[in-house]
C-alpha cells in the first residue's frame, strides 16, 4: 500500500514525504479515504499506530484557507496537554506548505501567547477540555464555525473524568459538521458517547493492539515488592537498556523512584500531572534527547506522548487495567519498530496478569533467573507449595520452566 492509493492530493503527498514517512500504517489506509469522503468515523486506534495523520492529512486537505479573519474550523480535542502539543506540532508539520495556522491550547501555562495566537487567527486548534472552556467563556474562542471536530483518546479522557467537560464543548459545536473519534479500546461508556456525537459513522478498526503486542518482546520477572528497586537497577546496568520508560503506579512512586536511581547514578526524570508544564516539557526534551536514560512515568502522564525510540517499557508496577498495560508497552513498538517490555509483579499484583494474557490473547513469558527471584515463584519445592487450588500457579510454573528465558542484564 501506498500514500498515492489513498486519494490524498499533491500537497499532502510532499508533506508525506517530507515527514519521511514512506508506507501509510493500517489506519492511516483506512481512514484516510472515509474521512475525504465526509464519513463521521470511529477509529478504533491507540497511540503510536499512526492516526494522528490518519486525520489530520485528510482534514487539511479538505481545509481551504479563507480571506479575512480565519475562524477556528478545526478543533481536536486531547485528554493531555503533551498530546494536544503533540497534535498541534502534526498538523504545523502538514500544513508548512499552505496559510493554514494551527495552536495549541491546554492548561498549567499562561493563557496570553494562546490569546495572542487566537487573536491573529488559527483554522486549527488542538486543545485539552478545561482550558478551552476556560477561554471560551472569556469570549476568546468561538466554536460556531467548527466544520472539523476530532475527539482524541476517547476512552482516556473519559478515564480521566473529562466526560462532562466534552459534552460541554459539544454542545456548543454547530450541528452540520464532521466528526472523529479515536479511541484505543471501546468501552460501553465511549460507545454510548459516540451514539451521541456521530451520524452514521464508519467504524475503522486499524487496531494494531494485538499486532503491536506481537512485535513486542514481552517478559514478566515475579519479584517481591522490596526487591523491585534492586532488580530495576540491574536491568538498567545492561548497556541495551538505552532508552527506558518505566511506569509507576502513582506519581509519588515515580518521583521516590527517579530520586533512588540519580542517588545509584542513573540519570533518571519523573514525569507525572503534579509537575508543573515547564518541568514536563524539560525532563521529555532530556529524555528524547538521549541526556536522561530513564523516564519514570505514570499512566496518565505517559498518554500520547510520543516518543520515538524506547528500547524497554519497564512496568515497575503491573497496572490492574489491562488496556493500560497495552497502551504501556505500545510506546516501545511505535510505527512497526519492535521493542522490548519488562513488567515486575508482586504477589499483591499477581491478580491482574490473567486478564493481561487474556487480552494480549497469550501468556507473557517468565523470567526465572534473575538474582531477585521471588521465593515464591522460585523453581524448586517452594513453588509447588504456593501452588494455588485452582492450577493457575501450576500453569504458571511450568511456563516459567518452558517458556522463554532471557538474560535479564
Ligand atoms: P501517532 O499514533 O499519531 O501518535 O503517531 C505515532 C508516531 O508515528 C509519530 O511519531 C508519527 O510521526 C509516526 N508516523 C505516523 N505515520 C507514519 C507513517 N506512515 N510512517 C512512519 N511513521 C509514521
């Protein structure tokens, strides 16, 4: 397949290629023509499967400058502000070659540079939901000119209690527009949602959740919850490990963690919603850069960050959502790279793993030799013992026996 099949005109062929893409990715190949012909559509996408482009090409090229004072005519909104930057900095990437000018909106800065860009006119804006109602009851954004309305992450900005907020926007959106909605996974709550924004919408399912998940080498190490740490450190020694997004539970697990490993000499940066933008946008630029080694993140930090190049995905901590841990590992696999997945599980989270291996429809392989080896899962008479009645610890252990076995550093 190729970006010339896809009905894209001239323009965005070259803006294609200048970004180097050379292959459009699934969803890209799906969505791309519905959109162009007017379809409101459900992408069934997460981040990293390429479907910001998926939209935003064919929007773009739908979008006809317009003379005078340019109305907001676009509007996509984000759960997070790094996404809605991220979303911004596309379509500023798309559209170098026309007039067409997009800006960013959310919350944790100052609100005058983004007046100031709503002031000289913008055709796009990729906003989060609290700063753009913010501004649009100072009166600075008009939503009455909307022909382009995008819904971004739907399912985590539900998560993230966001639902009250979108209706808001919603309604205040003209009735004669067209409308997407992207989400990874698509819970009853989404599914009620899109009934209510979408006519008629085409659903396009590029989900690469299972292929993703494919291509990412993934193994589990039972460690017990005070070993954690050691193990971690270990991993990190290996020089493979160049590139590391480690995911905590909470934001006060991610920064007592980055702390220990810059005391063990790991240059290692928090990520989390209590820091302030500045300090985001720095510890990502360090991070991408290559300056910091490790980036300690927690789910909701992590949401569309995109960040190319992430050799492991560390779970520090196994998350008891299981999308969560596809949406986590996925950062390692972006846009058909593969990578490797590392998830540390305590006896407390040994709970989650079934619905984990049910989703990604197969079972994540066991480290069993490593120098923090819970006792537990050890091999050896002390395993049989912990055997639980039902078989599952049995079925457990004689993976752990059979199945992959990788160094660990
Ligand atoms: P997204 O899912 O939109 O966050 O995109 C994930 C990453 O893939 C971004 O860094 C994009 O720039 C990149 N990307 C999107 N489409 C393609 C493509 N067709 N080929 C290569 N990379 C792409």
């Amino acid at each position: 397949m190729s970006f010339h099949n896809l009905e894209l005109n001239s323009a965005m062929l070259r803006a294609v290629k200048r970004a180097g893409y050379t292959e459009p990715t699934p969803i890209q190949t799906r969505a791309i023509p519905q959109i162009l012909q007017g379809r409101d559509l459900i992408g069934c996408a997460q981040t990293g499967s390429g479907k910001t482009a998926a939209f935003a090409l064919p929007i773009l090229q739908m979008l006809d400058p317009v003379p005078g004072r340019r109305p907001v005519r676009v509007l996509v909104l984000a759960p997070t502000r790094e996404l809605a930057a991220q979303i911004n900095d596309e379509f500023g990437k798309f559209s170098r070659d026309s007039s067409l000018r997009s800006a960013a909106i959310y919350g944790g800065v100052g609100q005058q540079p983004q007046v100031d860009a709503l002031k000289r006119g913008v055709d796009v804006l990729a906003a989060t939901p609290g700063r753009l109602l913010d501004l649009m009851n100072q009166q600075f954004i008009h939503l009455n000119r909307i022909e382009y309305f995008v819904l971004d992450e739907a399912d985590r900005m539900l998560d993230m209690g966001f639902i009250h907020d979108v209706k808001r926007v919603i309604k205040r959106l003209p009735e004669k527009r067209q409308t997407m909605l992207f989400s990874a996974t698509m819970p009853p709550a989404v599914q009620e949602l899109s009934r209510s924004m979408l006519i008629d919408p085409v659903k396009v399912e590029a989900n690469p959740q299972a292929t993703t998940v494919e291509s990412i080498a993934q193994s589990i190490y039972f460690v017990e919850s005070g070993n954690k740490r050691a193990l971690l450190k270990h991993i990190l020694r290996d020089p493979a490990s160049e590139r590391v997004l480690v995911f905590t539970r909470t934001k006060h697990r991610a920064n007592n963690l980055a702390k220990q490993l810059n005391r063990a000499r790991i240059p290692a940066e928090a990520i989390h919603g209590n820091k302030s933008q500045t300090a985001r946008t720095r510890a990502l630029a360090q991070f991408k850069s290559g300056r910091t080694a490790v980036l300690v993140a927690t789910d909701i930090a992590a949401r569309g960050l995109d960040i190319d190049a992430v050799t492991h995905v560390i779970n520090f901590d196994l998350p008891n959502i299981p999308e969560s841990y596809v949406h986590r590992i996925g950062r390692t696999a972006r846009a058909g790279a593969s990578g490797i997945a590392y998830s540390f599980c305590d006896v407390s989270e040994r709970k989650y793993l079934p619905e984990i291996e049910a989703l990604i429809r197969k079972p994540i392989a066991v480290v069993s030799e490593h120098p923090y080896v819970s006792a537990i899962e050890a091999p050896g008479p002390a395993a049989t013992v912990n055997t639980p009645p039902n078989g599952k610890g049995r079925r457990r252990r004689q993976r752990s026996r059979g199945g992959r076995q990788r160094r660990s550093a």
